[in-house]
C-alpha cells in the first residue's frame, strides 16, 4: 500500500485547485450545451490537442485574440458575437491564417483560391494586398458559430477540425495544377 506524506497530498491539492478554473469550461459531460465561450477556455481547449496557444492583447484597443501555432503554422482565434454586458463571453470563433505569397497575386493564384472555394465547405480563402516590398498575403478563415447552443462534443470537433482545414489549404495552393 502507498502512503503519502501529508505535504505531498497538500501540494497535489493545492496544484488541482490552481487547474481547476482554467479546465472546468472542458470538463463537463460531451452532451452538455454551450452557448458562449471565452479566449481562456479556448486555450484549455486548443492546448489539449497538444497545440501551442496564448492569449495576445491588441495594443492599439482592440480585442484580445488567441496565437496558435501547430505543425508548424501560426494561426490566430479571434472571438466575435461578444455581448458588451459580458464582452469575455462570446458566441462565435473566427480562425485565421495568412501567408506572405512574396510577390503579387497572379491570375493561376485566383484561379486556385477559387476553386478550392468552390469545392470546399469549410474553410474561406481570400488575398490581402499588401502593396509592400513582401507583396501580397493569401489567407483561409474557418468560422464556428455557438449562438443558440451546441454540445460540447460538437465545438470540440469543429474546433480540431482547423488543423486540417489549414493542411488541405495549403496543399492545394502549393499544387501545380
């Protein structure tokens, strides 16, 4: 039989009650539904997918999004449909990811946006014209909305979802055809 030290069992306690509040928004039961989440439960969220994510605060006001990086992209989670009596509780997750392209846009580059638009549900692409000495960006957004409720199972899945919807993007823009 194991026996532990009763500092031990303090400092596992103490420990689990450090965790507690950052976890809880995950920890419920699959079928439980959600309404409004904040950038810190997100964070829990996207972490335990083994992702990389911190919580960036805007400097020029704006609000505060979430930095991912996974498989060697960074990303970016802003939150949206935030009420301004509980502006940290919000009803819908804006991911997005944007990649200097080095050079202009060019029309086998529309070409390829539009298809993969066309073919693809998820997953929004779009250009940026930078009109910088890097050129142009190419982006993909991907939108989850939980106004009105979904389980708690089903955020989780749209959520790691993200992670392939960036991996088809990118193939298919770096395809020759």
């Amino acid at each position: 039989m194991l026996k532990f030290s009763p500092a031990f069992i303090a400092l596992v306690f103490f420990m689990a009650a450090g965790i507690a509040p950052a976890t809880q928004a995950f920890q419920g039961r699959s079928d439980e539904i959600i309404s409004s989440t904040t950038a810190g439960e997100m964070v829990v969220l996207l972490k335990s997918f083994g992702w990389e994510a911190e919580i960036t605060t805007d400097n020029a006001g704006g609000p505060d999004a979430v930095q991912i990086t996974f498989n060697g992209y960074t990303s970016w989670l802003r939150l949206k449909d935030c009420p301004d009596n509980a502006p940290s509780q919000c009803g819908s997750l804006m991911f997005f990811s944007n990649w200097d392209l080095g050079r202009d846009v060019t029309q086998a580059d529309m070409v390829k946006l539009n298809k993969y638009n066309d073919v693809n549900v998820v997953g929004r692409t779009y250009f940026i014209d930078k009109n910088g000495p890097k050129g142009d960006q190419v982006g993909i957004d991907f939108v989850i909305s939980i106004k009105g409720g979904v389980t708690r199972q089903h955020l989780i899945q749209e959520v790691e979802h993200w992670d392939d919807i960036i991996d088809k993007f990118v193939e298919t823009f770096r395809s020759q055809d």
